[in-house]
C-alpha cells in the first residue's frame, strides 16, 4: 500500500465519533470498508441488505461471529454484518485485511447472533419480520422455513428479492417465479416521514392490489 493511502487510512480511523467506544463485554475497534460492500442483517448472503458500505470508510467493528468469517459492524446509524475479508484493519502499524488467523491477536471477541440483536436492530426495516419466522441459519444445514398457514411452495419455484432505499424510504420487492415460468410480484415502499407503506401484489395474469398500510 503506497504512503498516502497509509496516511489516509490513519486520518479516517482517527476521524470516527467518540460514541463509537468499547462497550462493557465486547472489543470495538476502528476499521476501514476494504472495497464497496452490503451491510447484511444477519452472517451470511441470505439475510436483507441493510445498505451499502463504500469502499474506504471508516466503520466500527463490534466483534465477529463463530470462525472470524463475519464481523458485527456499524456504519453511521447502520448496524449489521460484513464479510471479514473486506474489512482491514491496523496491524504493527500497518493495514491488513481481516483473517481468521490474524483476529484473536487483536483482541476480536467472538459476539453472537440471535434474537435480541434482530430485535433491536431491524425492527423499523420493511423486511423485517418476526424472529419466529427467520429460518435459523445458525446451524447448517438450513432447514426450509414457512410461516403457519403457509405451505411449502411447489419443485422448481424460485424467488427473487431486492430493496432499494433512497431519500428515507425503502422498496423491497418480491418475486416469484413458478414451474411454468409464470411469475407473481409484491412490492412493499415504506416512508420513514410519512409512516405509511404501500403495498402492491401483481399476480400472475397481471391482476394488480394496492393499499395503504398506515403505522
């Protein structure tokens, strides 16, 4: 890494607010976002994306899970999880990405995930959903989860999310696509100044509902 990149790094780690300190029970150390990443709210690809970290900016890490493999981090008012081979640190001086190896020498606490942290985190997002209807992806291999009344979807169903925030509101949608090809959608925006979702579900001949859910 050329000298300036070293001196910027250093800036930025010095520039994160005092509120970021250790807590009581766990470590947080000052990192930096390797290259442009999703904040995820769980450890692993299959939980929503919280947002996008970009690369080169200052983020604090709490801890990581089981096997240094994800880190629990914030990200100006976001909490969640990265993978730790995008984040780097400072080590003898110098920045180094995050390894399994490198984590217990500098004090990384194990931290651990569960219900309490979905909880105080998620509940405002317009993905979340009660933690008993989370599969539990902390044990391998993940079994199929379905809320009550809902059964198992058909062979060859597949479904596709995304969400996307801009300007304080949030649009997750859903896609459904079954054997034939046909395809159903849902389509949820809430407005975090308005306090309202508006959701929208399109079936598969095209016919379309929409309300207004008012929180």
């Amino acid at each position: 890494m050329r000298m300036m990149d070293r001196m910027l790094f250093a800036v930025m780690l010095a520039a994160l607010p005092a509120a970021a300190q250790p807590a009581a029970a766990a470590t947080t150390l000052r990192a930096v976002s390797l290259a442009s990443v999703n904040l995820r709210a769980g450890p692993s690809t299959v939980y929503p994306v919280v947002t996008v970290i970009p690369a080169g900016v200052a983020i604090s890490l709490h801890g990581c899970h089981a096997g240094y493999s994800w880190c629990d981090v914030a990200f100006g008012v976001h909490r969640g999880w990265v993978s730790a081979s995008y984040v780097q640190v400072v080590h003898a001086g110098v920045p180094v990405v995050l390894t399994p190896a490198l984590a217990p020498s500098l004090g990384i606490v194990v931290v651990a995930y569960d219900r309490t942290y979905w909880e105080r985190h998620y509940v405002r997002y317009p993905w979340y959903a009660p933690w008993p209807y989370r599969p539990p992806y902390g044990r391998p291999p993940y079994p199929p989860h379905h809320p009550p009344g809902h059964p198992p979807l058909p062979p060859g169903t597949s479904i596709e999310r995304t969400q996307r925030c801009a300007d304080g509101a949030c649009t997750t949608e859903r896609v459904v696509t079954g054997p034939a090809g046909r395809q159903a959608s849902r389509e949820r925006t809430c407005s975090r100044p308005d306090r309202s979702c508006s959701l929208t579900r399109t079936g598969p001949r095209g016919n379309s509902h929409s309300r207004i859910i008012e929180r």
